[in-house]
C-alpha cells in the first residue's frame, strides 16, 4: 500500500488557496475531505465546481468530485494530516489576527490521533505553529511528541495557482526535525519543487519577508509615479529606460498594492519589530496613499465637467482574476462614488456583481462615459481601441494604454507575471 492510498487529507478552508490545494491532492490520488462554512461554496464545490476564478479549477474540482476523492463538508473528520488554509487578516492594532487560525485549529482537536500531520499553510508572524501545538495538547489528551506540526507557507500566484502549487520551491518548517521530516515526506509526494527544510519559525518570517520585499519594490514604483506626474516624464519610459541598467529591475506602478499578502504581512512585521522596520512602515504608508492619489487625479481631471460620467476599467486587486480582497481599484471606485464627482460606472468581466456599484458592460461605457479610468490590466482592455477611447478624457494607472507595456506583465503594484508568491 503506497503512501497516498493509505493517508487520507483533511483540508480545512476552501478558499483561494485551500480548494486549490484539495484539487492537486485529490488529482494525485489522496482523498480529501475539505471543511468550508461557506454552505454555498460547499453546495458550489459538490456540485463540481469552484466557486472562485482561477484557470483549470473548475475542471480539476469536477475530476475529483467524481472520482470520489474530494469533497465539501463542514466539519473536520478523522484523517492522517490536516492542512490549514485560513485566513489571517490585519486586527485592530494592524497585527496578525489569527481567530481564523484558532477556530480550525480548535474544530480538529476532537478528530486528531496520534501520528497526525498538522501544516498551517496560512500566512502567520513567527510562533504561529507553536501556538497551534500548545492549543492542542490544550484541548485534547494528546501529548509532546504525539503529533507533527509544520509551517509550509504558501508562495503561488493567483492565476497560476495550480501550476505553481506543485512546481514552485517549497518552504517546510517543522516545530521540530522529527515534523520537518514528516512535512517533506508528505509535500514530495506532489510537489516537484525543491523542498527547503527548516524550522518554523524560519518558514513563518521567510514568507513574511518575501511579501515585505515586494512591497518596498512596488513602493519605490508607485512613488517614482508620482514624483514624474509632477515633473511631467513619462514614468513607464523612464522605468524602461532605467532597466537597461544590467542590476536595475525596477517594476510597474499601479493603483496601489492589493491581495491577502502583499497589503497585508508586512505589518506583520511592523507589528512585532518595535519600531526597527522604518521602511517597511514607510513602504505601506506610500502604497497606501496611491489610491487617495488616484482618485484626487481623476477628480482634478473632471473638475471642469457638469455631471461627469466616469467608467472604471476593473475592480479586483490583479488582473484576470475575481479576488476583490484589499483592492485599491475598488477603494478608488467607493472614493469616488462618496465624492459626488459624478456617476461612476464598473467594468469588470471577472465579476457577476459587485454590491454598491453599477457593473455595466463594455459597451455601455463606450456610450454612456466621459472618463475612462484604467485601474486593473485585465486581458480583455487590451483590445480597446484608440478609437473607442477617442472624446474620452483617459486616466491610466496600470499601463493598459501604454505602448510599452504587454499583456500579463503590467501588475508590479500587485504581481508580475513570473513574480514567486502571492
């Protein structure tokens, strides 16, 4: 009996990253239980399909549900390992809350057995994984020794996740080397990265730090756009001209900085580092600030128009995808509908609805709008022609306008095309 015959998985959080990771797991031959609360994501997901947008999920979701190796429920059940892909939101104080983290982790303790797995792939501050070990042997009869724990963040890209879920290199971070080993004999079973060992408080701060680094990149961009707004210099031209440097890579601007991660974990940081993390601190206030800009530019823009209607080119935080989390487009769009500065339209062809808003089709814009704002490079505004733009006054933050700039690699404010996490 091989390996994946005898383990069976208990995923709990079906959302962007647990479904995901439930489909390759059942695809490689595991069987998988998967624990939503969402009662009409697991109604989504039975029924053999995903109830987000990501490429080949829907297909993946369909040949696991029907070969009988996946399915939605909404309470743990007895397995071998127990994968937890929870959110892990900012609190109050902009710290990591980990409630999301808690809760799974207190709906498994009835269900674990000596000899169980236990991954937090949730992004988490440094002491996250002990915290989870301290909480079980807090809950149940078990003991030191009894379990394995790992921190194995995940580092994929949405759009791409099912591809780079099995060929991205993988972070293992054990609690101890007896869990770290066990962690490597489970991911090497799909995964065909290489595996990096260490111990969890190494894996906690490494995915930490690689969203931190992101952000001060994307900061640099974001300001450079601002500083040649008033200089009046082309920013994309002088980006492209400064890369010809052989060590510059300096990325795209945008609307600010969106997702779960990248918004997200460098206040991790900031958080715990009492003061020391001055540019990480000052990297978020600037990616912070770009959507206030934006929208303070698209105001200034209409300030001479009577009744002006402006459409806005995409919604989420990244191109080609539905996820609206932390999205600076969106906070442009409520900015400026709260504004009054006129009736504000929604395009957004990865989106069925989006509350408080009026999402309206392509052609209605091209009617009914004055203003074009460019927020989000979805593939499909690369097709609008310099002729439908004509007679529009066009404001464009993510490049979709610009000669220099292509299809998939215009998001540096939220991913590149070939950047590594999420």
């Amino acid at each position: 009996m091989t390996l994946i015959e005898r383990q069976a998985v208990c995923v709990v959080g079906l959302g962007y990253i647990g479904l995901p990771t439930a489909a390759v797991l059942a695809s490689c031959g595991y069987k998988v239980h998967g624990v939503e609360t969402d009662v009409r994501a697991r109604e989504i997901i039975n029924s053999g399909r995903a109830h987000i947008i990501e490429h080949d999920l829907d297909m993946l979701v369909r040949a696991g549900i029907e070969s009988g190796r996946l399915a939605a429920f909404a309470e743990p059940v007895t397995a071998d390992v127990f994968v937890l892909c929870v959110p892990t939101p900012l609190g109050p104080d902009r710290g990591a809350d980990l409630t999301h983290v808690r809760a799974a982790t207190e709906s498994i303790c009835p269900v674990l057995k000596k000899g169980d797995l236990v991954i937090l792939e949730s992004t988490s501050p440094p002491g996250t994984t002990k915290m989870i070990a301290e909480l079980v042997f807090a809950n149940t009869d078990l003991e030191p020794g009894d379990l394995y724990f790992v921190h194995a963040p995940e580092r994929v890209l949405p759009g791409r996740i099912l591809h780079e879920v099995v060929q991205n290199d993988r972070i293992i971070g054990g609690l101890d080397e007896e869990s770290t080993q066990k962690g490597r004999a489970f991911f090497e079973t799909f995964v065909r990265g290489e595996l990096i060992l260490c111990d969890s408080r190494m894996a906690e701060m490494a995915k930490l730090v690689e969203n931190a680094s992101r952000d001060v990149q994307i900061a640099f961009a974001n300001e450079l756009s601002m500083l040649c707004e008033d200089l009046d210099i082309d920013v994309r031209e002088l980006i492209e001209i400064a890369n010809r440097h052989p060590r510059v890579n300096i990325l795209e601007p945008g609307p600010g900085v969106g997702g779960h991660c990248i918004a997200v974990d460098p206040w991790f940081i900031v958080d715990m580092a009492k003061g020391k993390a001055r540019l990480l601190e000052t990297a978020r206030a600037v990616n912070d600030s770009k959507p206030r800009w934006v929208a303070d530019k698209v105001k200034n823009a209409t300030a001479a128009l009577i009744d002006p209607v402006i459409a806005c080119f995409g919604a989420t935080y990244k191109a080609d995808i539905d996820d609206l989390r932390e999205s600076p487009a969106l906070k442009i769009i409520q900015d400026l509908q709260a504004s009054g500065v006129g009736r504000v339209l929604v395009v957004d062809p990865n989106l069925d609805e989006l509350p408080g808003c009026q999402l309206v089709a392509p052609e209605v814009a091209y009617l009914e709008a004055d203003v074009f704002v460019f927020l989000v490079p979805h593939a499909p505004f690369f097709l609008i022609t310099s002729e439908q733009r004509s007679k529009k006054i066009v404001i464009d933050v993510c490049g979709v306008t610009s000669s220099r700039t292509r299809p998939g690699t215009t998001s540096g404010w939220s991913e590149r095309a070939d950047g590594p996490i999420a």
